[in-house]
C-alpha cells in the first residue's frame, strides 16, 4: 500500500470513522518498511505518523500501531543512491526532530517511552552487515551526526524537566540523555540550557531506587566531562542541588553491600569533588556535608560516636580503598574554602592524618602494604593544605616532631629505595609547613634538629654516595636544599646551626654541579636552590661568612656567575651583593679571575651591556648615550606615555630597576669602590661612565616623570616648586651631557690609542725588514769568503786592525812581561780557542 494512499484514508472526512482499516494500512506500512525506512519516504511517514497522534484523543487502538511506526525510526535509514545520504539529509534531521517534539505533545506515557526508545536505538546502534536487497543502510556514525543535528537533546531536555515523578518515564528519557550526552559537547551545552542538572538533582532527591541514582550519576558525569561551554559546576552549587547530593551520596555509604553499590557511592563523591574542584565556596559547610566528609575520612583514626560512622566498616577492597582516597581528597579541595577552619579544627581533621605520618612496622587493618602507602602519600598532600589552616592544631599535636621521626624512619630502616615517594612527600610537607613563616614552628622545627637532620641526608645519602642520580633523587635535594632555607632564613642562631656541615655541602654543590646543568635532570633549578641556601643560610652571620670565604665559596659563586648567562643571574648578583656587607668578601672580588684572566668589572660591564640590549636602550656602535632625554629608558619606557597610577603601583621608571640587574651591578661597583677596577678595556671604560652615573640619571628620571604627570593632570605647581623642578631638569640634562662627554673622550682617547699602538706595529715590521735584510747581507758575504781567497785575506786583515784598534795603546814594555795571544799561521777569520764553532751556511 503506498503512503499517499494511506495518508488519504487517514485524513479523509469520508473514513474518519474506519479505524479497523486505519490499523490494517498502518501494520501494512509497518511491514512494507520493518527493514528500514527509505530517506526519501522520511517526510511521508512523519505525516502519516502526525495524524495517528491526532488519532490517539478518539481511540486507544491507534498507540499500538504508532508505538510501531515510530520504532521503525530506530532502524538505520535506506539509501536506494549514494548522493541520497546528502540530498535527504535535511529532511532526515527534520524528521528526527519531529519525533523528539511528539515527547511534548504526546501525553500518552506508551508513546513518550517508546520515542525514547527509538532515539535511543538509532543514536546507539552498532555497524550492522544485514542486506536489504536494493537499497544501502546508513553507518551508525552518520545517524549519531542525524541525530546531534536534530533538536531532539532540546526536546528530551525539556520533556525531562518538566515530566512528572513517573519512574518508568524518568528512567527511560535518563537512559536517553545519558546516551545523547555521553559523545556530544553540543548536546550537553542544549541540556545545561534546559536545566537538566537541577531536574536530576530533584529527581534523586525523591527517589532511593539504585537504577535511578547510576543513571543520573552518569548522566552528570558526561555533562561534566564533555561539555564544550564548562558551565556544568555553575548549575550543581545551589543549596538544592547540594543537598540532593548529598544525601544521594549519604544513603549510598550507608546501605552499599556490593560493588556496584560501592562505585556507585564513589561516582557521587567524585561529582561533589569536581564541584569543590572548580568552585571552593559551594554550600558544603551550611549543607552539613564538610562535617560528614572529615567523619568519613578520619573515624578509623579519631573515634567518633556519630551516628553516620557507627556501623560503618571499610573492607581491604579496591573500591573502599579508592573511596578513602577521594575523602581525604575531598577534604583537601575543600581548605580552598577559608571558612573551613573551624570544621577541621573541632573534628580534629590535623590529628587524624598526623597518625599516617609515623613509622609503621604494622600495616592497619583492612590495608595492605601497597594501600596504605598510598593512603600515606594522600593523607600527606592533604596535611599540605590543613597545616597552613590550623597552626595551632599542629603544634599541639606535635607535628614538627612526628614528620621528623617518621623522615628519619624513611631513609634509615628496611629498603629506602622502596619508601622513596614517602620520603619526598614527606619533605614536600616539610617544605609547606616552614613555608608559612610561622616563627613557632620554625623554632619548633630546629629544636628537634631538623637542620643537622636534613645535613646529614644530604651528607650521608647523596654526597657521599656513589649513586646515578636521576630525576627523582635531583628533585629530593633539591627540596632538602629550599627547606634548610627556610629555617634559617633572617635568624642568626639557626644560620650558626647550618655553620661548618652546611659550608661544606654548599661548597661540594658550587664545585660539582655547574658542569651538569646541560644533563636535563632539574640541575638548573638545584643549584637556583643552593645560591638561594647561600643567601638564606650564610649570608648575613659572620661566623659562617668567615667559614664560607675560606673555603673559596665566593669565588665558585663568581665562576657560576660568568658560565650562567641569564639563569640564575640576578639570583647571584643579590647574593653577591649582600655579601659584600663583610669586609673580608672585597679583597675575593678583586681578586677573583675567570675566564682568560677576566675581571670582576670587566664582567659586570658586559652584563650592563646585554641588559641594555635587551632593554633595547639607545646606543651608538661605540656604545655611548645617543639620546641625552631618555638616557637610560629602553624601547618600551621611552614609547609609554605616562598616565596617572594608584599610589601603590610604582611607575615605568621604578619598575625599570626590578626588571634587569642594572641597579645590583652600579651597586657593586659602589662597594668595590670605582678607582680599584682593573681589567677594563676601552669599551668597557665606555660602559663605566654610564654606571657611575645610574643613580643620578635614575633619580632625574623619576622627578621628569612627576613633571610629566603634573602636566598631565592640569596641575601647576607653586613658583617655588617650579623653580626646584627646572633646576632638577637642568641638572638631569648637564648629567647626561658630561656622562656622554666622557664617553666621547674615552672613545677619542681609545682611538688615539689604537694609533699609536698601530704605527708602534708597523715600526716593528720596518725593524724585522731591516734585519731581515742584513742578515742576507751577511750571509752573501760569508759565501763570498768562502769562495774567493782574496776576500778571505781581507776579511782576516779587518779582523786584526779591529782587534789591534780595541786593545789599549799602552807600550807592552811599560806594562812588564807581555804574552801575545795570537796563534801564528791561522787561516781563519774567527776567534781561535779549544772549542771552535763552526757557522754553516744559511739557508737562503
């Protein structure tokens, strides 16, 4: 029977009244189509399916029928062409949103469901090989893009929020939503717009049914998973929505006995935990739920006599073991929240999680080794947010001294290699804890000898070892490093404490780590670590200022200062620099000599020069002031205009001396005092002028951005003041103006010099002829003697008048006996004696 003749019998006036052949035609079409329904027939069908809903109001005959025709919608479409895919397309999207828009107009709960069903069937169906003899079906790829097309996700969403407490039809358009959301960014993002989180809040809220409650924790799940707008949280921190999870969650803990129970309970608590991830200030605490999570996470460890913890009871199985681990995770994210505080005070949350950071030569029961290591390294992270919370609590527990104990239990007893990540955790939590800079703890810390402690790890178990290092071990020292920092940092008595032990770690550090920084293991960091340990720890205590300069540590900090370009500069230069406060610290840095013979000065001027550089401020080749109005501004504060700022955000000028290292470098010029830098080339002459005059050229450039911002703001000073500032501006101009003067006779001078030394060369080379030359003369007559006779003959009568004119013209008879010394009958023009050297021909 073809379509338009049913529809004809359907809508026709004439057979309103047929309802036996109504039905009979609609079962022939069902059966004409039971393989699937041909896209270009999509349109009819929906017609003939709008009508039997109309039909529905004068007989229930008609659902059984509809309920068919619309499940054939859930069979994949028929291609009789492959351009039918995107020629029908549209019509297919259409006609799957007018099966989603009957959930609203149909109130016949048989059909909702199964439209729930058929969109479910065709969004979910698997690649299936059936052959229907001429025609193609679609790819359940292509009917999942249909179907996200379509507004049905609009209209389930709103069919779900708006149903009533009907649990067939709950559970069936869930099922739908959880299918529609689980691969589709858009089809969450139509839900959230619908208000499909707060309807499932409601519903859980009414219902203790388990098949309801994994429906809808799935369904929440995929909303906060794959939502593209991430908006999800924003629609679950109402006091509704809390609440309704909350007790969601709480009748889970209590009644769950199997597996699926228990992950079912672990579902909720990981929601609830994505919300305080994303947003702290949720209604936890007025919902009563912080202080059913801190029972939770700590009644195995604080007895409680709370109802809720009463009979509960964790088994060794992994999903009580996860879920012990997402309470002690909740509890963490929930310290964002400053408003804790008390709550974790008064269940005594600090004691419980103190009680996993002690030696342990028995496992609690249910856990076994590998678990309540875990447990161990979680309760820790969580101490890292609770400590800084409740100081008080810490101390009257005595945490100082049950992490060092436990510390000490990890690197002494049984395999260390094993309690590796519990001996990093726990000096992470160590480091947390100093971090707060509570002087309390601190002191607490040093009393148990924690300094002397964590020197004889690195002593014992790193420096005297032959181990390979690899990243783990670089990090661990690393944090050991940062730590003994923190404990001495500003008090001279711990820094005392550090003394000989510490001086000899740091100086093994500045001598074996700078030639690793390349290996990629964090030694860049480690050794950012240890000059701030330098800082930290010795600088600023003679006694150990003495011992570290004795050892040559000062010279190591130079040697790391020249072969680390940017890195770790500006840390040593302020190290430096502070310790140039001892008196002793001068004499090394003029002494000090790096690579081929540089010096200190001479190094420092090549730091001004690339921070100028890359400040891009102007310069000629030479490297002299070529802008006398902004002499020391780069690129970027020369081009600002100045605006008016708040009192407590300082201008480009100020903020120019904590972006670079200049003012560290003019200061250790100051204390190294200007007429004692040796080794400094004519360029580096150039580059002293500039700094001998930072403070001067800054301080004028501060008052012109005053006069600056005066003009700006319309304001005229009174005449005194006015006369102050153009005398200020005049002598910032004639500062400027004698620092390039300088500068010019030093580049004037270098060049003259380069003159002199020039021609001082070419007189060189004129004398290297000239003596080249004679020596070719002298050769040419020593062959010419050797040759001729004649020559020879005069040659030996030269030699004896220049003998005879050297000797003195005294009478030998006046002088007594006289002993010639000439050997008669000598053929030879050289001096004659026992040893006779004889003088070979040149090579020409």
């Amino acid at each position: 029977m073809s379509l338009s003749k049913a529809l004809k019998l359907l809508s026709d006036p004439l057979t309103i009244d047929l309802h036996e052949r109504h039905i009979h035609s609609l079962q022939r079409i069902k059966e004409e189509y039971r393989d699937g329904i041909l896209m270009k027939d999509i349109t009819a069908i929906l017609k003939v399916v709008t009508v039997c809903c109309n039909r529905i109001q004068d007989s229930d005959s008609y659902i059984q029928p509809l309920c068919q025709l619309i499940a054939l919608f859930g069979l994949p479409f028929l291609k009789t062409k492959a351009s039918d895919a995107v020629k029908f397309e549209q019509n297919a999207v259409q006609g799957i949103s007018d099966i989603g828009e009957l959930l609203l107009v149909v109130k016949t709960k048989d059909v909702q469901i199964e439209i729930c069903r058929t969109v479910t069937s065709l969004y979910t169906a698997k690649p299936t090989n059936l052959y229907v003899s001429g025609y193609q079906p679609t790819t359940s790829s292509y009917n999942m893009v249909l179907v996200d097309k379509s507004k049905v996700a609009t209209a389930a969403s709103k069919f779900f929020c708006s149903s009533c407490f009907d649990l067939d039809l709950v559970m069936e358009t869930l099922d739908l939503l959880q299918h529609l959301s689980a691969f589709s960014g858009s089809n969450c993002d139509l839900m959230l717009e619908a208000g499909v989180p707060e309807a499932v809040c409601a519903y859980i809220n009414g219902q203790e049914g388990h098949s309801l409650l994994f429906r809808a924790s799935e369904l929440l799940w995929n909303l906060l998973e794959n939502s593209e707008s991430g908006t999800t949280v924003r629609h679950l921190i109402n006091d509704d929505c809390i609440t309704s999870l909350q007790r969601a969650f709480l009748l889970l803990t209590t009644t769950a006995q199997g597996e699926v129970e228990r992950q079912l309970r672990n579902d909720f608590l990981v929601i609830m935990l994505m919300v305080a991830a994303e947003h702290p200030g949720a209604p936890f605490i007025e919902s009563g739920l912080l202080r059913r999570i801190i029972l939770l996470a700590t009644f195995q460890e604080v007895k409680s006599n709370d109802s809720l913890v009463q009979k509960l009871r964790f088994s060794s199985c992994l999903e009580d073991f996860e879920f012990k681990k997402l309470l002690l995770n909740m509890l963490a994210l929930m310290c964002k929240n400053p408003m804790v505080v008390e709550e974790i005070s008064v269940y005594k949350a600090p004691l419980a999680l103190l009680k996993f950071v002690q030696p342990t030569d028995c496992i609690p029961f249910p856990w076994n080794s590998a678990q309540y290591t875990e447990l161990q390294l979680q309760a820790m992270t969580t101490l890292c947010k609770v400590v800084p919370l409740c100081l008080d609590d810490f101390l009257v527990c005595q945490g100082g001294t049950r992490i060092l104990v436990f510390l000490e239990w990890c690197c002494t007893s049984g395999d260390t290699d094993k309690r590796q990540d519990l001996f990093s955790q726990c000096l992470q939590l160590l480091r947390v804890i100093a971090s707060t800079g509570s002087d309390l703890i601190l002191q607490d810390l040093c009393d148990q000898g924690a300094i002397n402690q964590l020197l004889d790890i690195l002593r014992y178990k790193y420096i005297y070892t032959s181990k390979l290092e690899d990243t783990i071990m670089v990090k661990i020292q690393k944090t050991i490093i940062s730590l003994l920092s923190l404990l001495c940092d500003s008090d001279v008595h711990r820094k005392e404490l550090f003394g000989d032990n510490g001086v000899e770690v740091l100086i093994y550090y500045l001598q074996t780590y700078p030639s690793k920084i390349g290996f990629g293991l964090g030694y860049t960091q480690l050794l950012l670590s240890v000059v701030d340990c330098v800082w930290s720890s010795v600088v600023g205590c003679p006694v150990v200022e003495d011992k570290f300069l004795q050892k040559e540590g000062l010279f190591l900090l130079l040697d790391l200062l020249e072969a680390q370009q940017h890195t770790l500069r500006d840390v040593i230069l302020g190290c430096v620099l502070d310790m140039c406060e001892h008196e002793s610290a001068l004499p090394h840095l003029h002494a000090w000599r790096g690579d081929q013979q540089r010096t200190l000065p001479s190094l420092l001027c090549q730091f001004w020069r690339e921070a100028e550089t890359e400040m891009q401020a102007k310069r000629t080749k030479q490297g002299a002031i070529s802008d006398i109005l902004c002499p020391l501004a780069g690129v970027d504060q020369a081009s600002s205009r100045v605006v008016q700022l708040p009192p407590d955000c300082p201008s480009l000028a100020v903020w120019d001396v904590f972006e670079n290292n200049r003012a560290k470098i003019y200061s250790l010029f100051t204390r190294m005092c200007w007429d004692k830098c040796e080794g400094l080339s004519s360029e580096d002459e150039i580059t002293v002028q500039i700094i001998c005059s930072y403070m001067d050229l800054k301080t004028a450039e501060i008052w012109k951005e005053i006069e600056t911002e005066l003009e700006e703001d319309g304001i005229r000073p009174i005449s005194p003041d006015e006369d102050a500032l153009r005398t200020i501006s005049r002598a910032y101009h004639e500062t400027a103006k004698n620092v390039a003067k300088k500068q010019l006779e030093v580049i004037v001078s270098s060049k003259q010099q380069e003159l002199l030394q020039e021609q001082a060369c070419y007189d060189e080379l004129r004398e290297l002829e000239k003596r080249k030359t004679k020596d070719e003369k002298e050769a040419q007559a020593f062959v010419a003697k050797t040759a001729n006779y004649n020559l020879l003959r005069q040659s030996k009568e030269l030699q004896r008048k220049s003998i005879d004119a050297s000797r003195i013209k005294q009478s030998p008879s006046l002088m007594g006996t006289f002993h010639s010394t000439d050997l008669p009958s000598l053929n030879t023009t050289t001096f004659c004696g026992r040893n006779v050297t004889v003088q070979s021909t040149p090579v020409l």
